[in-house]
C-alpha cells in the first residue's frame, strides 16, 4: 500500500489481503465476482446472506467519536436502513491507516445509481413516502455524534468558511438547529423500488437541512427531479437552516473544484443568488 500521507484509490489498489483477512476476522466467504470498488471503500456480498462494507481511513480521521457510524445505527428507530450484524477493525503495520469492516443484512433493492444522476429514475410515489418518513424520524432520534461530511467535521465554523469562500456577502450564517443527519445523502447510497439509506459511516448532528440540500444538489443536472426533492422536503428547504444549507451545498458544487462542464453549475448559481438576496433581507 502507499504511503498513509497520498490519495489512495480503492478501485485500483490491491485489496487481495485485505479481503483475505476480513473473511479470516469475520468467518465468512466473500464473493469475489461480485466485489464493487469504490475510492476509499470495497464492499461484497457473503455466503450468510450478509454484506460486508470495508473502509480505508487515515487515522487522524477516527479521532474524537471515532468512526463506528454504521454500528451506531443499530439503534435508530424508524429509518429504513439494513440491519447490522457485527465489525472488524484493524491498523495498518504503517501504523497510520485504520481498517474497518462492517458486515450488514443485504440491501432490499440495488442502488439507484451514481452519487449524481443525469436522468430521471422514475421513483414511485411510496418511495418518496419512505424518504421522507425515514428522514423525519432521523431527525428527531438522540445523539453525541457530530456529522462528517467527506469526513470532515461539521461546526459553525466550517459552515461559515465554507459558505462566505463562495458567496462573501453581509448576511448571518449562524445555524439555529443541529438535528441527525445521514450527512452523505445521494443517489448512490439510496436504494429503488423499495427504499433503504445505507452507508451511514458520517451521520450525526448537522445543520438542519443537510440531507435535503444535499440530495437536491445530486439531482440538479435533473431538475425536475430536484425540483420533487425540494417539494417533499420543503419544511426544510423553507426554514433559514436550510436555506443556508442549501448555500453550503451551492458552495461545494461552485466552489475552487467546479468543473467547467457540471450542469448543475448553471441552476446552483441561481438558487445561491435568490438565498443571498433573501438572507441580506431578512
């Protein structure tokens, strides 16, 4: 493996010994035709009916409430997600990268598709029932975890930087209400026709909103799907913590990043300059 310090990708990283070990650790047979790679995790199914989610982490990204996310779960009521079972975790020999492997009941139903979707997947209308059930139920669960977003910490200060980096303007960014988040809400981690959240490593306490937001930043290269997001979660969208939300969301798609070709660029400009006008009002 490289060095813990430069960018590491999964999808094209040997992870022979590292499934090796998981079916050692956690006695279960991976299916290894079946093996879908991501850039900093590789999950499979097994012989028990089960799946199993592998996390790459360097260690200065498990500090404070560690990264137990997906055991955490265990314990929300009300949410559509797959069940867990039980976990392995290891450090590297390098000493500077943390293992995990989560083993979960499978998905009900595949993943509809990539984080952002360039056409309509056509939901039914008992899927959207279930989004917004799951999400009003995850909002008003109990927790000490703060959400990571790309694995970074969420605070009001990271809202704040992150947002006036993009749109510097004289308006207040000061979240009113931190609620449970999945914090990594988009089309790749949803399932259809039956609707189920999985990969849960970063959910807890987010500015209100976040999931929403998020998700409607997925799907503005649809926009009449972003606009279905923004009418079933419109509470949300409504408030002044999700407005700002939905500029934080703005800001990482306008951001140093963009890409000149993202047609979500278009649409996240125009919602961004209808929030600031309306938060420099108010």
């Amino acid at each position: 493996m490289p060095s813990p310090t430069t960018a590491v990708d999964l999808r094209v990283e040997p992870v022979e010994a590292v499934l090796d070990r998981v079916e050692r650790s956690l006695q279960v047979t991976l299916d290894r035709d079946s093996v879908i790679r991501k850039r900093r995790t590789v999950g499979a199914p097994t012989d028990r009916d089960t799946w199993v989610r592998i996390e790459r982490r360097r260690i200065d990204r498990t500090e404070g409430q560690g990264w137990n996310g997906t055991e955490t779960t265990a314990l929300l009521d009300g949410v559509a997600l797959p069940e867990w079972r039980e976990c392995v975790v290891w450090r590297d020999a390098d000493g500077q990268v943390m293992w995990r492997a989560d083993e979960t009941a499978l998905l009900p139903a595949q993943p509809i598709g990539t984080s952002v979707l360039a056409e309509d997947p056509q939901l039914p209308e008992a899927w959207w029932q279930s989004l917004s059930s799951s999400l009003d139920a995850l909002a008003v669960q109990r927790t000490r975890r703060i959400a990571t977003p790309d694995t970074v910490t969420i605070t009001q200060a990271v809202v704040t930087e992150t947002i006036l980096s993009v749109f510097p303007g004289d308006f207040e960014t000061t979240v009113q209400g931190w609620v449970p988040a999945h914090a990594d809400l988009n089309w790749a981690n949803m399932t259809s026709p039956e609707f189920c959240l999985f990969d849960w490593e970063d959910w807890g306490n987010a500015p209100r909103g976040l999931d929403s937001a998020s998700l409607w930043g997925s799907s503005l290269a649809v926009p009449a799907l972003a606009d279905r997001v923004r009418q079933e979660r419109r509470h949300d969208f409504e408030s002044r913590d999700g407005k700002l939300m939905t500029l934080f969301v703005c800001s990482k798609i306008l951001g140093p990043y963009a890409h000149p070709e993202d047609p979500r660029l278009g649409p996240a400009r125009r919602m961004a300059e209808l929030i600031v006008a309306e938060l420099q009002t108010s």
